[in-house]
C-alpha cells in the first residue's frame, strides 16, 4: 500500500491543507498521513489525512525529548523526515513519498515519482550547469532537495533511511556556517553510501521550485515546490536566471498560491509554537538549545523539566565572559 507523508508543527499545519487539496483532486486513494511533532496522538482528518502523533513515530520518550529540545522547529521538522517514512515502511506501507508541507500537487503525479525499482530515489536541484554562484548554494545546502524523496519497504531502502535518521539525531542544525543544513545536506553522501538501493529522478515534472523553474516547463509541472514563498522577492538570486516573461507567470503563480495560503491561516485554530517553553513556562531560548547539543548540559536527561540548570548554566556564561573580559582589561593595564 502506498502513502504520502508530510510534517507540520500544530502552528503550521495549515500548510497542509493546500498540499492535501491537490492531492485530494489528483491522488485521492491514496493516504496521507502528517506527521505533528507537537501533537499529543494520532487524529484522522477529513478525507484520507491522518495527524499521526510524535510518540506513534519515535516510542522512545527520551529521544523524542532529546530531539525536540535540541532543534528549533523547523530544524525538528525536517530531522524527523527519515524517521518517519522508515515507520511508515515498518508499519506495512510498501512505497512512499515524502512531500514537504509547501508543496503544491497541480496534476497526477506520474508513476516514475515512485521509488519503482530503487529502495531511494532522490531529485537533485538542477539538472544543467548553473552560474557559479548558484551552484555554490547547492554545494553549501545539498545537492538533492528533501522536499521529496521516494522510498521502498527493502532491507536496502530502510537501511538508508536509519542511517539518514542516526545522522539527524544529533547533526540536523541549521548552521551551513559549520558544515550542516538540517536533514538535507546528508543526502550528498546516499548515493555513495547506498549505490545500490538510490536513485536520482531526472523528471521535470516533480519538486520544482525556484532554484529550477528556468529548467521547466511550467505548464507541464505536477508537483511544485514553494519553497520561500512567503520571502519578497520570492526566488532571490535565483531570478538572474529566469526571462521576465517566466519571472511573471511564476509571480502570478506565487500570488495565488499565497492566496489560497492566507485563506487556510485564517481558518486554522490558534496554537503556541512547538516546543518553546519549559514545563514551567519559562521560554527556552536559542543558547539553551546550544547548551544541550554541544555544552555543559548536553544530553541531560527530561530537558523540558531542567529550567533550574539551564538558567545556572546561563549564569554561568555570564560569569564566563566577565572573566574573560576583566583578564583582557587586565593585560592591556599591563601591557602584556
């Protein structure tokens, strides 16, 4: 059986339903199951959406913790991606395909979308040579695009599915400054790792977004990607490369799609950030996030109950650089 996957924090789960429109029209046999990392257990929608709860996803309450206390949630979201589709593929899905929450599926996708033969199959960013500085972002955030990725329930397809999560365990940061970029940079390394079980899509069809629309045709597209949408200008340095005329047709295409985005925020209910607060209210900061993945408190057991030592060790910090800037003081005093 197949099914389509996607992830969403209750606060933009709205996101969703534009995604779950098209594949309500194009795709509606097929199950869509949205993976809600803040939401307390699984709860069918409407149609064939199913909300499928963290703890359904990642039993083990420790890591769930771990996971949701080092990550923002939008480094969350994207992390828990291998997780999830190697559960779905545990749980008795044959194939399925990943689609992130800011796609928009426009036409039936065509039957090479699936995994077929292969265990993986990835699409890149590009399939032709680009400016140097736009394949300078591809080197510094992934080749392929996460936004979609097929898998197959094999020995081969799971293996690189756990392999991909071990990584986003602990090394899923938004930080290309140090060598990562969430869940997606990883892939570079598949088909390297796995050359037996991946494969990379060269349809013009699917994950087309703004770092490929001057590759395609847009009137032949199934599965769009919009990526950034809500940033003026909507392709930034991408729109070099793009002839007015496309550079229209695709604002008008943002437009509605922004549109029809307004219109589902409106009518979703109200919910808090994920993950934002310790149990006793206090908000958790960027530095507390730091502190757990890589300083004095890293893998500290129930983070979300330790506001008390993540305080101390902010006070701490503080101390630190106090320290630090008197002994500067002191050996330009001294001249040493």
């Amino acid at each position: 059986m197949r099914a389509f996957l996607s992830i969403a924090t209750r606060d933009h789960l709205f996101l969703t339903e534009t995604l779950g429109e098209g594949l309500a029209a194009h795709a509606p046999t097929t199950p869509h199951l949205i993976l809600v990392p803040d939401a307390t257990a699984d709860e069918p929608k409407a149609g064939h959406a199913t909300n499928v709860g963290f703890a359904t996803v990642v039993p083990d309450q420790r890591l769930r913790d771990a996971l949701a206390f080092r990550y923002s949630p939008f480094e969350l979201c994207c992390a828990l991606k291998p997780f999830f589709a190697a559960w779905a593929l545990r749980a008795g899905h044959t194939e399925v395909i990943y689609l992130d929450s800011d796609m928009e599926l426009t036409a039936a996708l065509p039957e090479d979308a699936w995994p077929g033969a292969a265990s993986l199959q990835l699409t890149p960013h590009c399939l032709t040579p680009q400016p140097a500085a736009l394949e300078r972002k591809f080197l510094r955030h992934g080749v392929f695009n996460a936004g979609y990725f097929a898998a197959r329930a094999t020995r081969g397809g799971l293996a690189a599915l756990d392999h991909w999560a071990a990584q986003c365990t602990e090394h899923a940061h938004d930080d290309p400054e140090h060598g990562m970029f969430v869940d997606q940079l990883w892939l570079n390394l598949a088909p390297t790792l796995f050359p037996a079980d991946v494969a990379v899509s060269r349809s013009r069809l699917i994950n087309v977004g703004y770092w490929n629309f001057h590759e395609r045709s847009l009137d032949e597209v199934a599965l769009f990607h919009w990526s950034r949408a809500r940033v003026s200008p909507f392709g930034e340095e991408h729109r070099v490369v793009w002839s007015p005329e496309l550079a229209a047709r695709i604002d008008a295409r943002v437009a509605a799609y922004l549109r029809r985005l307004a219109g589902a925020a409106e009518r979703a209910p109200r919910a808090a950030p994920a993950f934002g607060a310790f149990t006793d209210g206090r908000p958790i900061t960027w530095l507390d996030r730091r502190e757990f993945s890589r300083g004095a408190l890293r893998g500290i057991e129930r983070p979300f109950a330790r506001a008390d030592a993540f305080a101390e060790a902010a006070h701490e910090r503080t101390r630190a650089a106090r320290r630090a800037r008197l002994a500067a003081w002191r050996r330009r005093l001294l001249g040493i």
